[in-house]
C-alpha cells in the first residue's frame, strides 16, 4: 500500500517563502518519479512540477524562476521549495506519483 504525505503548508506573506514536503512509504521510491499539483478554490487541478527518478525536473511556466522541486532519496522525500510567493499561488498542494492516490494534501494560503 502506497501512501504520500504532503506537510509544510501554512499562512504566508506576498513575497515569502515556504518548503512542502511528501513522505513516501509503501513504494520502492528512488524507482519512481513524483510531481507536485495545486488546487485553487474553484479552479481546476493543475501540474506544479515534476521530478523523475533520474532527477530530471519539470515546471509550469507560472511557477519557473521561483519553485524547485527536488527529491531526497535517504529520507523517502520529495520537496517543493517555494519563493517569491504570491497569492495566486494560493491552494491545496498535492503530492502524486503512478502507483498512489490522491491524498490529502496540504494547504497554502499567500495574503497579500
């Protein structure tokens, strides 16, 4: 049984900066690549990044320059480290990778 659990979510200021964090467990992780998503209230779902099992990564244009996803393969973690956050970054983050579910995911709230 596979199971990723997305945490480091918060309140932030326009500007700031925050790390998510998605725990693997059940899965032979460094095998695997992983990607992170975002859901904004009344929007639909949409690809934030990508990280292969290789380490080759992947952005969305809205978040280049600012997002870097990146994957510690010790610890079973893959992380987004978020900079220069602005609201519309506002959103439930999600974690997903082929043989999991979506979970809970974690949220992120940027005030302006």
């Amino acid at each position: 049984q596979v199971q990723l659990v997305e945490s480091g979510g918060g309140l932030v200021q326009a500007g700031g900066s925050l790390r998510l964090s998605c725990a693997a467990t059940g899965i032979t992780f460094r095998s695997f690549g992983f990607g992170w998503y975002r859901q904004a209230t009344g929007k639909q779902r949409e690809s934030v990044a990508g990280i292969s099992s290789s380490g080759i990564t992947n952005y969305a244009d809205s978040v280049k320059g600012r997002f870097t996803i990146s994957r510690d393969n010790a610890k079973n973690t893959v992380y987004l480290q978020m900079n220069s956050l602005k609201p519309e970054d506002t959103a439930v983050y999600y974690c997903k990778t082929s043989s999991a579910s979506w979970g809970r995911g974690t949220q992120v709230t940027v005030s302006s």
